[in-house]
C-alpha cells in the first residue's frame, strides 16, 4: 500500500483483509461512519441470504446507529467494487463517500466515489 495513504484508510483497508482471511469468504469489508468508529464483515452466502461483504458492514454501522459514512473498503479479487455495493455505501453515506478498492494483498488498486 501507498505510504501517503490516510492512517485510518489503511486501517479499513487492514480490517477488511483480516476479516477476508479470518473467515475464508470471498470479500472482506470494512466502513467507517461519522464518529470514527469500525465495522467490519466478511461475504454472507446463506440460502436463504446473500449480502456482499460491503453490504453487510453497510448493514452492521446502520444497525448500530450510524447516521454517515466517512470511507469504505473491500478487500476483493474483483477489479473494482460492485454496482450494488457502491449503491449501499451511497445510501448512507452519499456519493462523494470514497470506497477503497484493494487486492486480497492489502494493495489499494484504487479509490473510487459512492456515487
């Protein structure tokens, strides 16, 4: 990762590769809301329900309260984040919300906006 990287961006970046590789799932993710506090969660592939890692940390800082999004991130062999995840970021935190893209290697491969 890029040592100009934001502390707190490669702190979400780390989240979500550690929840990527602690649960064995697909995609790892991590949002920051507006007090600064972390949520994290990995891929959720249930019959009965199936939630993007991104849309499942979305779902976890609404369940807890979060009013915003300052900055997400997903941890992903995809080339970049999905329609519906940026959708989810979007709706709580709105479009200049920056969703952090990076390999299943922590690098960042970019940064794009909710939007």
């Amino acid at each position: 990762m890029s040592e100009a990287m934001d502390p707190e961006d490669r702190k979400i970046i780390t989240l979500a590769r550690s929840a990527r590789a602690r649960n064995g799932v697909a995609e790892g993710a991590a949002v920051r809301d507006e007090t600064g506090r972390t949520y994290v969660a990995g891929t959720v592939n249930l019959d009965s329900l199936k939630l993007s890692a991104l849309q499942t940390a979305v779902a976890m800082a609404v369940a807890s309260g979060a009013q915003s999004l300052e900055a997400a991130a997903v941890v992903t062999e995809a080339a970049t984040a999905a329609d519906a995840d940026r959708a989810a970021v979007r709706d709580l935190g709105g479009a200049e919300t920056p969703v952090l893209v990076a390999g299943p290697d922590g690098a960042l491969r970019e940064t794009v906006k909710a939007g």
